[in-house]
C-alpha cells in the first residue's frame, strides 16, 4: 500500500499490479499502514474540515472508507505494533494517542508539548510493552518510553538539548 498524491494505491510486491482505492476525492490522503487481516488498511486523510484524521478500508473488494476519528486537530506519525492490532499516533499539538483497531477505540496516552510539525515518529517496542517518542521541554526535545501496562512514562534523557528520533 502507498501514498501517492494524496491518492491511496495498493500493489503487489512486483509492482505489475497497481489499484487506486476508492477515498474520498476531496479530500487527500497522507500516510498508510496494514491491519492485522492483510486485507484491511488504516490511513491519515484530511476530513470535512482540512484536518488528518484515521479511516480504515478494505483493500481486497469494493468497500467505501470508514472514518475512525473525528478531531479538529491533525493525526500525523503513524506507527503500528508487530501483531498489526493497535497503532500510536501524535494528534494535534499535545496529544500520543492508541488505538486499538479491532475495537476502534481510541485512547490519550500522553499529554506533552510536541507541536505540529517537524515531529519524530513514535513507536512500538519489538515486544509492544513500551512506546518510544519524542516530546518538547523547554524547546528541546527529550525521548520518552511509556509503559503501556502500567502507564509510567520515563524521560530518557533530559540533557537540555535536542535529541530526536529514537528506534529501537
């Protein structure tokens, strides 16, 4: 699956077999990634109101685009954890989120300073316990875990100057 002018494609592995996906065609399509079955995707598209939101659609028949969120700020930095089950994103100016796609819940992880542009990609640990990101203090950024079991986030560095995206 790729992004392409704001347009959402899907492909085989060779690139023989190209399908544009039916999304909305006012809007413009961002960011992409795989769910669990393979078949279904979840993607970032500015909604009614110019703001990036998640929607999902299948990618393997004919289906019309659900939309997951409905925020007056910008989803952006996708990230999904290996099992292809829950994805992490910035939204906005101060929020991490989760979502759990096979619920379509939606929870705030944190609420820190990251601004809305210029932002590291948040991210799962290989064994999806932890989530590693970026946030602003005193306008630098320091990297950040979050527990997702027990909810503790832990600053990794704290140095008084920039530090930026981390992977593991």
């Amino acid at each position: 699956a790729f992004v392409s002018r704001g347009e959402l494609f899907v492909s085989d592995i060779k690139g023989k077999f190209i399908q544009k996906l039916k999304t909305n065609p006012l809007a413009r399509v961002t960011e992409v990634k795989w769910k669990s079955d393979n078949k279904s995707l979840v993607f970032a598209q500015t909604n009614a109101q110019g703001y990036t939101n998640l929607f999902s659609i299948r990618a393997d028949t004919i289906h019309q685009e659900k939309q997951l969120t409905n925020e007056a700020q910008n989803n952006r930095e996708l990230s999904i954890n290996k099992a292809k089950t829950k994805m992490v994103y910035l939204s906005g100016r101060n929020h991490l989120k989760i979502i759990d796609l096979e619920a379509d819940s939606v929870a705030t992880l944190v609420q820190e300073e990251f601004w809305g542009f210029q932002n590291s990609t948040p991210s799962f640990s290989p064994n999806d316990e932890y989530i590693l990101f970026t946030a602003r203090r005193n306008f630098e950024e320091d990297i950040f875990i979050y527990n997702i079991e027990n909810k503790k986030m832990t600053n990794l560095t704290k140095t008084g100057i920039t530090e930026s995206n981390p992977f593991w």
